[in-house]
C-alpha cells in the first residue's frame, strides 16, 4: 500500500484513523450494551410483563371484592331477616349488580336453626340459559346428602366472619360452566347460623386469559396449585373444562408444575426448552384467592424489544458517527488545502526571481493568518537585511575605490622619486668619473706618504 503511494499522505493517514476509530468506538459501544445494558433492559422488561400480569390479577381481585362487599350485604341482611323474606328478597341481592358472572347464591343454615322442624332448609337461586334467577332445591330433596356435612361446608363454616373462603374451582351438574364460590359465615345472637354463597362462573377466566395473551404475545393460564387449569388464554391447549396440567398438549406442563410446588404466596419464574427455543415461565398468585397467574413467554420475546432499541441506537450512533467522519474529514480537507495554498504561495515567492517586496496573500483562516504573517515578516526582516548588506556593499566599494586612487598616486610619486635618484645616481657617476684622472696625477713621497685609498676616494 506504501509502495502504491495509497496512504503517503497526510491526509488519507489520518481519514483511515478516523474510520477505524469510530469503527473501534461502534464495536466498543456494542460489547458494552450487550454485556451491561443488554441484561438490565431485559430485567426491565419481564418487570413490565409481571406489572401486565399483577394488573389483570387486581383485575381479578377486584371482582372477588365486588363480590365479597355483595356477599357482606347478603349475610347482614339474613342475619336479621324471617325466613319468608329471606326467600323474597335473595334473588334482589344476588343480581343487584346484574352480573352474570354471578351464576347464582343461596344460603346453607345449620339443621333446625331456621325452622326446627327441618333439617334441608336451603335457599338457592341459579340462573338459566337466559340469565334469568330460578331457585334450585336439590340440597333440600329428601334423597340428597346432607350438605352441612360435606367438606366444603366443614371448611367454608371454619372461615372468620367477614371474610370470603374462595372455594376451588368445580364442575356440577347445575351448569356447564366452571364456578367458584365465595362463602360467608352468618351469625344470629352471636351464635353461628349456617353460611351464604355467591357463585361465580369461570368463563371471564379464559376471556381475561385470552386478552392477556394477546398483550403479551404468549400464553396465559389462571391456575391452581395442584394444576388445575381455571383459565386458559389458548385453547388449542385443551378446551376441556378444568383440565389438569398434565392434560394440556404444552411442554410446559412439568416445570409449571415444578414452580407451583414452590409459589406459595410470593411469585416465581423459571425457564424450559420448548420446540422453538427457551421459554419463561412468570408465575404471579393472586392474592386472597387459590388461584396463580401463569405467563408462558418466549425468552427470545423478552430480548426482542431489548435487540429492537440497541439496533435503533446502533443505527442513531452510527449516524452521528458517520456524520461526524464527515466533518472531521471535510475540516481536514479545507486545512490541506489551506496548506496546499500556503505552500504553492511560497512556491509563487520563491519563483520571482527573490523579490524581497513580495508578500503571501491574507487567508481566511486565523491559524494561517498567523503563519503567513510571520513567513511575511521573516521575508521583510530579510529585506532590511538585504537592504543594509547593499548599503555595506556600497561603502566598500567607495573605500576600495579611495583606496585605489591613492595607490595611484603613490605610485606616481614613486615612480617620481625613482627618475630623481636615477638621475642623482647619474650626476654622482659623471661626479666620480671627473675626480678619478685628478687622483692619479698626484705625487707620492714615498717615504713621508702613502697612497691614497682607493675607498676613501670614493668616499668623497
């Protein structure tokens, strides 16, 4: 890549930093999210599921309350009504809501305390097929069971005063519906009397389920704790009426099972492997009822909102990182080529033949102002500089040429000086050849004298 010349400049080096930055910073962003944000947003998630769920078990209970604040009526009332009106006026407090979840009502006294000459005394009303009240006197026939004695008249009898007992769910033959009761005890002179009845039919059960299914996008069952099946959001599950767990065609018949054995009164979840991979089991009870809110759920459902919002920030971050790619390189490009103007300007400066007069041309850009204005005042410091070498340059060459000229002149006299001594040599040569004849013809006393020195002639 070097040798192709692809990242030698400035440039391309630093836009492949930028992209493999922000690449490194996506897949950094990523990790993090699926390692510490990932869990808590599908923890949040279930958190919202089981909100769902304990909202449609207050949904339940609230009509368990209605029911109770009825049931409250009914026994005060019959507490100090006469038998005959207890007849006339239960039908009127049985459908005062005119609810026909409410199958029907009735009340169980002990033998003999509402007329001593009769054991079976109970009053009941059901509804027919037209929601109409009709009473119903089975428990009174004289071939029946004695109802006081069966256990869940024992059971409802040991409930305290006030309270509801929730009766688990039931099938008889006086409707093809499931029901549940609520029981309450009635009391006469602080002494026990018998108990009263609402029953409540199961079917807004499975509507409620169903509806819940359908905001969750998984299964929903309202169930008991020995797995019983109350309500079933799916019937493609078993639309047998109060089917068993193990009855449902669903793989989440045992581990449900497993959890109900461990709810109590606190809720629970757990996972299983079905045919489309990891389920979440959200078991919820419904307070003050035998009954458990069941949520069968796609573990990949819980995650799926999680995965939607990471990719939606993905996608916003790699945006705004792609953006801001985009600026960061468009910036680099202007100061390249800010640059590259910088450069071709000094090139241009350079080229004039070194005209020191010339000056780089302002920019927009405050930073290169800066450079340019130094490059300019280097190139006027240059010029002063250049300026005083020429004045130097100039005074040199005045003192040379003063110092030619005397050299001149001083020649002249030499030469001068040297034609006179020349000429003094010569007077002293025709000086000397004048006094040499005179010498020689000078007597000598050759005892008194000696000869002139020749040197000492000269000397003269």
């Amino acid at each position: 890549m070097y040798k192709n010349g692809i990242l030698k400049t400035t440039q391309a080096r630093f836009s492949l930093f930028l992209i493999g930055f922000f690449g490194l910073l996506l897949i950094l962003t990523f990790v993090v999210i699926r390692q510490f944000v990932s869990p808590q947003l599908i923890e949040n998630e279930s958190n919202l599921i089981r909100l769902t769920v304990d909202r449609q078990a207050r949904a339940i209970t609230e009509q368990m309350n209605r029911v109770q604040a009825q049931q409250k009526t009914i026994t005060e009332l019959v507490s100090v009504l006469s038998s005959g009106q207890i007849d006339t006026l239960l039908p009127n407090l049985v459908n005062q809501y005119n609810d026909l979840n409410v199958f029907g009502g009735g009340i169980w006294p002990l033998p003999g305390v509402r007329d001593a000459a009769r054991d079976r005394f109970s009053t009941f009303f059901a509804r027919d097929t037209a929601g109409q009240l009709h009473v119903n006197t089975v428990w009174n026939q004289p071939d029946s069971e004695k109802y006081w004695e069966q256990p869940w008249y024992k059971e409802e009898m040991s409930m305290a005063q006030g309270q509801c007992a929730w009766a688990k769910a039931y099938q008889d033959a006086a409707s093809p519906q499931p029901r549940t009761n609520c029981a309450m005890a009635i009391t006469r002179d602080g002494k026990p009397w018998g108990f009263a009845t609402i029953d409540v039919t199961l079917g807004f059960f499975n509507k409620l389920a169903n509806e819940m299914s359908t905001a969750v996008e998984g299964n929903v069952l309202i169930v008991e704790a020995d797995g019983k099946v109350v309500g079933n959001g799916q019937p493609e599950y078993g639309s047998a009426a109060l089917p068993n767990l193990k009855d449902l065609k669903t793989p989440a018949a045992s581990p449900l099972q497993a959890l109900l054995s461990r709810a109590g009164n606190s809720a629970i979840d757990g996972t299983y492997d079905g045919a489309d991979g990891e389920h979440t089991l959200l078991v919820q009870p419904i307070a003050g009822s035998p009954w458990y809110l069941v949520v069968d759920i796609p573990s990949s459902h819980l995650s799926r909102h999680t995965s939607n919002m990471l990719t939606k920030l993905t996608v916003v971050q790699g945006a705004l990182c792609f953006l801001l790619l985009i600026v960061l390189v468009s910036f680099f490009r202007i100061f390249m080529k800010n640059l590259r103007l910088l450069q071709h300007n000094i090139q241009a400066l350079s080229s004039g033949g070194a005209d020191l007069t010339q000056r780089l041309p302002t920019s927009k850009n405050p930073e290169f102002n800066a450079v340019v204005q130094s490059f300019n005042d280097f190139i006027a410091y240059l010029q002063e500089l250049m300026q005083l070498v020429g004045q130097s340059a100039l005074a040199m060459s005045s003192a040379s040429r003063q110092i030619a000229s005397g050299n001149a002149d001083l020649s002249s006299r030499t030469e001068e000086q040297s034609s006179s001594i020349i000429e003094t040599a010569a007077s002293v040569e025709e000086l000397a050849g004048t006094v040499r004849p005179t010498t020689r013809v000078t007597p000598v006393n050759s005892r008194n004298m000696r000869p002139v020195s020749r040197t000492k002639a000269h000397q003269w």
